[in-house]
C-alpha cells in the first residue's frame, strides 16, 4: 500500500490524479477558446482542479465529452452560485 499524502491520496494515485488535472484543464481550455491566464482566474473562482480531483475516479473511465459535459455543469453552477 502507498504512503498518503494530503487526507487519503496516496503517491501512486496522485501522478494520475495530477495527469489527470492537466488532462481535463486542457481540454476544457480548449473546447472554450480560453487563454493559460484565463483558465487561473477561472480555477481560482471554482476550484476546477479541486474538482476534477475529486471526480478522478469516474473521470478516468469516461470518455472527453462525458467529462467536459461534467466540467461544463460544475463550472455554469459554481458561477451561478457565486453570483
């Protein structure tokens, strides 16, 4: 079994989950015709790279439009939410 780092991650998961973050915001990036600078300002509203953390695990068996549908739908409410 791994060591933990930061709650319950271990070292193994968190190169996927890192891979994964990056994976996700450059994708997203992409898909919105968004800027590096844009995409900081955006997670550091909504917390997208928290959030693809914690959506790892389903992430990783799905497919880009299911996960750009997901992020899609967390990004519209935390702006909603936010006002």
């Amino acid at each position: 079994m791994g060591k933990s780092i930061g709650g319950s991650m271990s070292f193994e998961n968190f190169d996927h989950v890192l891979y994964m973050q990056i994976r996700v915001a450059n994708l997203y990036r992409n898909a919105n015709n968004m800027s590096v600078d844009d995409f900081i300002k955006l997670d550091r509203r909504t917390d997208f790279l928290g959030f693809v953390a914690d959506a790892y695990e389903p992430f990783h068996l799905t497919g880009d439009l299911g996960i750009l549908e997901e992020v899609d739908n967390f990004v519209r409410e935390s702006l909603i939410v936010q006002g």
